[in-house]
C-alpha cells in the first residue's frame, strides 16, 4: 500500500528526520525505519514461533500473518507485518516480503526461510530460527546479569568516594591546616582533589560528559572498534569466554543454514554478516576464498588461533562423514552449556574482586583522615 505526500508534507518531514530521504511516494517499509520503535527481540520471537505453528497447521499465509498482525502491539512492526500481508496476497513469498524490511529481518533470516519455502519445510526452519533467537536472548541475559552486580558495586563505590571528598573531608581541612608536612602523601593528595572538586564542579561534570561521549565515538570508529575486537579476542581475562561464544555462534548460524539446504557459499556470506568480531569474519572470509578455490572446509579451521582445538577436530570429522551441519549443531549444543558456565564462574570470581577493590579504595580514602589525626594527637600529647 503506497502513501503519498505532497511538496509540503515531504519538506515538512525532512525537518523533523533529517537523515530522511526525498520522495514522492513511499511506503511503509520506507517510513518505519525513521518512525517507530525498534523490533525487540521477544517480539521476533513471538513473530517467529506463531507464524511456525499456524503454518504446522495449516492456516494460509495470508490469514497467519492477519493473525499475528492484530495480536502486535508494536505500531512500527505491526505496520511490517501488513505491508508483508499484502506483498503474499500479491503472491510473493514470504522470504520476499521479508526482503522489503532489512531493519526487521537480517540476512540470515530470510536465507533459512527461503531455504524452507524451497525444501517445503518451511516450518521446521522458522522453529530453528526461534530456537537461534531464543539462544542468543539468553546469552545475552547470562552476560547482562554476570556484569549487573560488579557494574552496581563501581557505581556505588564512585558515588561513595565523590561524597566523602565533598561533605566529609572538607571538614577535617581547618583541622589539618598548617599541619601539611607532617600528613601522609594520600592525605594532602585527597585535600587538593576535595578543594579541587568543591572549586571546580562544574569543571569536573563537563569532563566526566565529555569523556563519556568520547568514549563512545571512540567505540564507534574504525580504530576503537579493532581495538575492543582485539581485545576481546586476545585477552587473558575474556577472550576464553568470548572466543567461545563467537565460535558458537559461527557454528549455529552455519550449522542452521547448511541444514535448511542453503548453498554453504551462500551460507558462509549470511554467517560472515551476522559475525560482529572483525576476526572472526576474517576467519569465515578465508573459508570462503579457501572454498572457492576447491579446497575443504575445515582445513582453515585447523590453523586459526581463536578455534578451539576440539571443534577443530569434530568439524573435520563431520566433513569426512558428511554429517557438517549435525555435527556443528551438536556443538552448539555441548558449547551451550560451558558457556553458561563459564559466565557463572565469571561472575562469581569478578564479585569478590570488586568488593575488595571498592572496600580497598573506601579504606585508603578513610585511612587518610583517620590515621592522621591520631598523629596529630600524639605531637599535641
């Protein structure tokens, strides 16, 4: 369905979006990727896993979509799904109408129910899809809830030190005054910063904002965003638990789209795509060249550093046996469960460290006040 906007209508929306294009017509597909809040995931999943059961019994794809549409809330996605309900009784596929909304469906996505519509299970691969969602909502979960404590702590330690360098240690400044030299370093240093900070507040506000946004177009450029790849990599404290995760994920997104009969150099693309670490998609980059070039596989698996050594041999034995994408999925599966174990085991060490270095950092900044004044009051005794 096409929606037309005058001259007027068209200036007046490129004020209010100005990364909004030009046009004369549009339509929805168009308009909601300005307006509109994003598709959460549990949206897509409730998408994902209704659409696969109507289809398991049989309700048109029409009708399905009909269903699923009146029982969104999201105004944004239900405008996708009507915009998809009139792509299908135009009688274009589903995967299609999918195509339409890259911002809702990535290439993986659409790859895996292509590859069903093909193969007449289209079902069967929408339930994977779930399942893949499904998964990655909860590693995100485990990740979120082993940072959430020591991220409460960091905070709760910042707020403690800045309130007793503003209201507690100022008050212990007339009693050491002319007193400086025989104060600890730790002492006079936390002098100046408390006169320092009730002085210059503002000053310290505009830096903390400015070194936030800094930090964050740092993370968005060319050069932060190899150096947090890197290091996420290479790095003794995450890189065994992130190496693993992201070699999951390259071996349930391959794994998936192998088994809904997608063509593994199609495959291999879609998976370099949703790979977010730059060396891994190197990685599946020199698969793909290796691939082309008519060698195996897995033999790029057998020299790259960030695999791990045991799914370097079950890959190579499941391309021997031509069981690939069963093998990679019974992987996932094994991997599933070290890393939630890992996260726990993360979580519970990080916890005590935190604790220690805020409890070190509130027992220095008390030290300082509290042991000079019992010098003090031995030179008066």
């Amino acid at each position: 369905m096409a929606i037309n906007f005058n001259n007027k209508d068209i200036q007046g929306a490129s004020k209010s979006f100005p990364g909004l294009p030009l046009f004369k017509s549009a339509t929805w597909s168009n308009i909601i990727r300005y307006i509109g809040r994003p598709v959460k995931p549990s949206e897509l999943i409730f998408f994902t896993t209704h659409l696969s059961l109507m289809i398991e019994i049989d309700t048109p794809m029409n009708q399905a979509l009909k269903a699923i549409e009146s029982q969104t809330k999201n105004t944004a996605f239900k405008k996708v799904i009507h915009s998809m309900v009139q792509d299908v009784e135009e009688g274009k596929q589903l995967s299609d109408a999918m195509k339409r909304h890259p911002r809702v469906f990535n290439s993986m996505f659409i790859s895996m129910v292509k590859g069903g519509e093909s193969g007449g299970f289209l079902n069967d691969a929408l339930d994977k899809i779930a399942e893949m969602q499904e998964k990655r909502k909860a590693l995100t979960t485990q990740i979120r809830s082993a940072l959430t404590y020591p991220a409460f702590l960091c905070v709760l330690g910042f707020v403690v030190v800045i309130f007793i360098m503003v209201s507690v240690l100022p008050k212990f400044t007339a009693l050491f005054a002319g007193k400086e030299s025989i104060l600890p370093f730790t002492t006079r240093f936390l002098m100046q910063g408390s006169t320092f900070l009730q002085s210059y507040w503002w000053l310290c506000i505009i830096s903390l904002i400015g070194l936030i946004i800094g930090l964050k177009f740092f993370k968005e450029s060319k050069h932060g965003q190899a150096l947090i790849d890197w290091f996420i990599v290479s790095s003794p404290l995450v890189s065994r638990i992130s190496n693993k995760i992201y070699t999951n994920e390259l071996l349930r997104i391959l794994g998936n789209l192998i088994e809904s009969k997608v063509p593994l150099l199609d495959a291999l693309e879609v998976t370099r795509g949703a790979i977010r670490n730059r060396y891994f998609r190197k990685f599946i980059e020199k698969i793909i060249i290796h691939v082309e070039h008519g060698g195996k596989f897995s033999q790029p698996f057998a020299t790259y550093p960030y695999i791990l050594d045991s799914v370097k041999q079950m890959v190579s034995t499941g391309e021997e046996t031509g069981n690939l994408p069963k093998t990679m999925l019974r992987l996932t599966r094994f991997y599933d469960v070290e890393v939630e174990q890992e996260l726990k085991r993360f979580a519970t060490m990080i916890e005590p460290v935190a604790l220690v270095v805020m409890g070190a950092v509130v027992g220095l900044i008390v030290s300082s006040v509290i042991l000079p004044m019992f010098k003090l009051a031995h030179a008066v005794g």
